[in-house]
C-alpha cells in the first residue's frame, strides 16, 4: 500500500483517545457556553463546517477531559464511518459528540493532517471498513482503529505531505467562502433595489405581473426509462437533490445518460445562464424549493436535466440574474412553499411556477442592475471552476503522495512550511 514505507498499529500514534460525551438534547441552548461538534458537521472531504455546530449550556467541569485541543483528530463512528477531520480552533470549547471519537495523536511520530487524508483515502476508507461491524447500521470502535496498521512515513515528510494537499484544500475554501461574500454583495443590491423600494407602494414605471408573462422557456428534462444506476459512460444528468444554489455542486452525485440519449432530448438541455428551479420531491405537505443558476461551464460545459428539475429563461427584457435573484428571494420563496405543499408528492406545476407574482421595474433599472451583477457572477463562477480543477489535482496527487510514489522535495518544503 504505501511502497517502501513502515507500518505501524495505529494505537502506537495515540497519545490519548476517546469517545465524545453524551448529553441531554435539553441542554442545548442559543446562548450556550459550549459548542457542540456532529457527525453531520464534518463534510464527506473532512472538512469542519464550524458555523453549523450548535452551542449548549453545561458545566465545563463535567467535561473537561472530553474537550477538544486544536489538531485533534476527529472520526465518525456512525453513519458516514470513518469520515476523518482535523480541529482547529473556534472560538468557545467544542465538545465532540457521541457518535465521534477523538485521537489526540503523538506529535513526534505523527501528523494529523497527513492521517487526516490517510484515513478519507481509498486505501483508509478501505482500512477502516475491514474493521467496521453491524449489518444495519456500520459502526466502529476505538479498539479497532487502534489495531489497524497504517503507514508511518518520516514525519518532515508527513508534514509535507499534508501541507501540499491542504494548500488545495484552503484555496478551494478561500474560493467558497469568497463566492458567500460575493452572492451577499449582490442579493444586498438586489434587496435595496428592488425589495426596500417597495416598501411605501410601487414606485413610478413598475409594474405588477406573473411569472409566466417574461419567461420564454420553462421545461423539465426526463432520463431513460429503467433509470441510469448502470450508466457510467455519457452525459452529465442533474436532478433536485442537486439544486442548492449558486456555485454550489456535489460531484459525487453526478449522475450520467447515454449520449444517444441526450442527443434525442427534445428538451432539457441545459443553456448558458439558465436558471434551474426544483419540481418536486420531498414528504407530503413539505416543500422546500431551491434555486441555482449555471453559466460558464459550471458545473458542466454540456448537461440536461431530468423531470424534477425545471429549466427557466426569461425573454430577453428580463435579465437571467434577476430571475435568479426574485426567484431565490425571501418573498418568493415563500410563495412557492405555499404552493408546493398541497399535493401528495409536493411541488410546483408548470401552472403553478408561471403564476407566481413578480414585479417588474423599469427596463433601464434592470439593465443597470445587470450591468452591476454580472461580473459578481462571472467571478463566482471562476472560482468554481478553479476549485474544480484543484480538487481534480488534489485528487490525483493524493494516492500518489500517500503511497510514496511521489515525494515531496522535504528541503524545498522545509523553507515554506505551512503546517505542523
């Protein structure tokens, strides 16, 4: 697995390991002393999303050895088994949760950012499987990760190793986080324009209208019958579990139809600009409508939709981004929860998607705004695409880094260290 490298039990790199503590879910509390860290805050990649861990109110006292201390390691016992991430820092004492442990490793002999990527590998996935129990629900414990036998490179060049993949790491954060400040820049003008100058009556040139008065398209697209499980080969096809928003896409859900098939489409091929709105799913009587828009070869420079996923563009007096920005507005929003949770399978109808309200300001307003927002949008999509391209040569490096069969240059590494 990892060519002229030792191997180790894992347990020998351990300085101390433990089970997250259980609490009460009444403790839990929006002023909370405490923030808690779930399975479900740590993404399939091992990265921690900090701003989604909820906070509680408890005595540190009882706790206090469970706390986290900063380049812990931190694995998912349940659910996504084995999902490895590395803590930093925040800024109350985090506490993992039950269905984590922590492993406080020997700094002298290991990295935590090299088994970080270790461990969410190929090879570490694998590993932690062959050791996982339960027919249901898998599960593994810290006797078994202690027993397993991972690679144990010299440590400057464990160091290495990490600090090369997570300098693509960061970029590909720095370019998610700079895409929130970018969309918040733009809905910010988008609600003073348009929603605050609402708020004392309909100013002089708008007008009141529907949704289907400025569209030009609006269809769904549909997939082979007998699905597309086995397809492996073809063209990209995106559904509504893929509909989150702007700039946002998970590879690992790609889905695929033959090209035959995409090529016979009489609709749903996707165009740049479209924006892509959810049709339906859910449970009966909730529904919760998401809305993207996708330009500039993100996520795809060619891809359909299926028959839960409406393609909309608006005729040409109507901009693409304000389309997006009114759909994905908190009014509009709300409207089309209202009208989606009625049916046994919620969502909206054609019918239903063309009467929704909007309203439609001067022609040289929205051209102005156009003006304003679409280089917002160009650079959101740039930076998607860059993060694309990163995680593809991250991806590429890393079995090749973690095998040994590419070293990093320690002597080059040791003038710019970045982690460690």
């Amino acid at each position: 697995m990892c060519g002229e490298w030792k191997e180790v039990q894992f347990a020998d790199l351990c300085e101390h390991s433990a089970f997250g503590p259980r609490f009460s879910s009444s403790e839990y509390a929006t002023n909370g002393n405490v923030a808690t860290l779930r399975t479900t805050d740590i993404s399939a990649d091992g990265r921690i999303e900090y701003r989604t861990m909820p906070v509680a109110n408890l005595a540190l006292s009882r706790f206090e050895q469970h706390l986290l201390k900063k380049d812990d390691l931190v694995v998912t016992r349940s659910g996504r088994v084995g999902t490895t991430a590395v803590f930093t820092e925040h800024r109350l004492p985090v506490l993992p949760g039950a269905f984590l442990i922590r492993f406080r490793l020997k700094r002298n002999a290991a990295d935590p950012m090299f088994y970080r990527y270790f461990f969410n590998s190929a090879d570490g996935q694998a590993l932690i499987a062959s050791v996982a129990t339960g027919s249901v629900q898998q599960n593994v414990n810290i006797t078994s990760l202690h027993g397993l036998r991972v690679p144990n490179p010299p440590l400057l060049e464990q160091r290495a190793i990490g600090s090369v993949l997570s300098a693509l790491d960061d970029k590909i954060e720095l370019n998610r986080r700079m895409n929130e400040t970018l969309e918040a820049v733009a809905r910010a003008l988008f609600q003073n324009w348009f929603v605050d100058a609402i708020q004392s009556g309909l100013p002089k040139g708008w007008r009141e209208g529907t949704l289907g008065d400025s569209l030009s398209v609006i269809e769904t697209g549909g997939r082979p019958k007998g699905g597309i499980k086995d397809i492996t080969e073809g063209v990209p096809s995106v559904g509504a579990e893929s509909i989150v928003g702007i700039g946002h896409f998970d590879y690992g859900k790609t889905r695929l139809v033959p090209r035959e098939f995409f090529d016979a489409m009489s609709k749903g091929h996707v165009r740049d600009g479209d924006v892509l709105l959810y049709k339906d799913g859910g449970r009966p009587g909730e529904f919760e409508p998401h809305v993207t828009m996708v330009a500039d070869g993100f996520p795809f420079s060619e891809f359909s939709i299926n028959e839960h996923v409406y393609r909309l563009r608006t005729e040409p007096a109507l901009p693409q981004s304000f389309l997006f920005f009114w759909l994905s507005s908190e009014n509009t929003m709300d409207e089309m929860r209202n009208r989606g949770t009625g049916v046994a399978i919620p969502g909206l109808n054609s019918t239903a998607v063309r009467e929704l309200p909007i309203l439609l300001p001067p022609a040289s307003l929205l051209e102005t705004f156009d003006e304003r927002v679409s280089p917002v949008i160009r650079r959101i999509f740039a930076n998607c695409n860059e993060s694309r391209t990163l995680a593809a040569l991250r991806n590429a490096l890393l079995p090749k880094l973690l095998s040994g069969e590419l070293r990093v240059p320690i002597g080059e590494w040791m003038e710019h260290p970045q982690s460690g």
